[in-house]
C-alpha cells in the first residue's frame, strides 16, 4: 500500500556522521586511565569457570606487560596452559620466557590435541568468521569440554551515553557488537547446545565513572547494568 493521501510522510535515509571520532570522556580509544587493571575484576569471575584441567587461551597476547594480563594470570595456577595469538612479536617473546604459546589465527588452527577448556576473552568481537573460529574451538575440547567466552555486551546503558555525546566506546578493531541473545544464537548454531550467559563489570578508574557506575547497577537490571557478558558453552 502506498502513502499517497494518507498524510504519511515517505521515510528517507539520514547519512551516518562518520568513523568514530571519540567522545569528550574518552576522546581516543586506550586515553586516560580507561581500563587500568580493570580485567582483574573479570579474572575472577572467569577463572572458576574455566575448571582445573587443561585450557587454550585464545588470544593470549593481548594486554601483554600489563598488571591484568589474563594469560599471565591463568599460568600461576594452570599447569597445562597453551595460548594461541596472531601477534607475533609478542609471541616470540612469550616464547622465550618460556610460555606455550603459538603463532597461529583463531579462524583456522590445529593443534594436534584436545583440552578441557577453551578461553577466548574479548576476542569474537575481532573475528570476521564466527563459524570457522567456533568449529576450531569444537576440534579442541575434550568431550564435556567448555568453551568461556567473553564480548562486551552491546545493550550495556554505558554504551548508549556515550554513543549520544559521541562515538566512543568503538574499539577501532571490532566488527560486531552481540547482546545475550545474539551470542546465544551464534552459539548454538554453530553447535554449542548447552550455553549459560551471565553478566559481569569492572571496577572503574576514576570517582565518577564509579559513582555512576553504582547507580546503574541500581537501577538497571544485569543485563543493562554490566558491561560484559560471559558464556559457557558445551559442545554438542
């Protein structure tokens, strides 16, 4: 049906305001003290769910030579740890103090052995092949095997103050944004049938992010209050 003499106005396409340019709280990805030790928090969140078997962290370099450097967090008390990353300079120098790590791509990797859980923390948001990365995964847990991922999570309310004062909060090497229902759906699809979601935070840098922070976790629920969301999943 047509809008003629309806009084309905033809709707029309308004152009995007261009790439991500920052916001006046963060005006550039990583500025400020965004983020400084944050990953703790969600360190101990992760690390029960991972068990205390073998685990593949994909992704292992990243936040390298930091205080909450994840690989480095889980090799104090993992004692069968692989991690896979494609930074190869950080991997040759994880490779020489001693880390089992390899140079390889999350989309396409084969490491010739299976383990009881699979890391990817922050990771299915850089890919641009969820099939091939989760297929990689499958081929790598033991039967039973947990896959613990993490992504930020789209809905958080934080997302949509900045995203009205500006363009920040956009890593320059993310392709998608998932919510839990999203996640979920990649999830199964791709032949995960048992997949639990939760929500998690981080404490905050600075007295306002943290007093605002508060507040919204006071009044918003988990799923808009918390900037992250963890799934488990078992393959079928």
């Amino acid at each position: 049906m047509g809008t003629r003499g309806s009084g309905l106005k033809a709707s029309t396409g308004v152009a995007s305001d261009g790439v991500a340019t920052g916001h006046f709280l963060q005006p550039n990805w990583g500025d400020g003290p965004w983020g400084e030790g944050s990953l703790e928090d969600r360190f101990d969140v992760v690390r029960p769910l991972l068990g205390d078997g073998s685990v593949l962290d994909i992704g292992c370099a990243s936040r390298y030579g930091r205080p909450d450097w994840l690989h480095g967090l889980l090799a104090k008390d993992v004692t069968d740890l692989v991690g896979i990353d494609i930074n190869a300079a950080t991997v040759e120098k994880l490779q020489a103090d001693g880390y089992d790590v390899r140079l390889t791509d999350a989309r396409e990797f084969d490491l010739g052995r299976t383990f009881d859980a699979v890391f990817a923390g922050e990771l299915i948001e850089h890919l641009d092949d969820f099939r091939g990365f989760l297929a990689n995964v499958r081929r790598h847990l033991e039967p039973g095997g947990r896959l613990v991922l993490t992504t930020p999570n789209a809905f958080y309310v934080g997302n949509f103050v900045y995203r009205w004062g500006g363009h920040g909060q956009v890593h320059p090497e993310h392709t998608c944004w998932f919510c839990e229902d999203t996640l979920r759906h990649v999830l199964e699809i791709n032949g995960f049938s048992k997949v639990e979601i939760m929500f998690a935070g981080h404490t905050s840098p600075t007295p306002l992010r943290k007093a605002a922070s508060s507040l919204a976790q006071a009044i918003f629920p988990p799923r808009l209050a918390l900037d992250e969301i963890i799934a488990v999943a078992i393959a079928d």
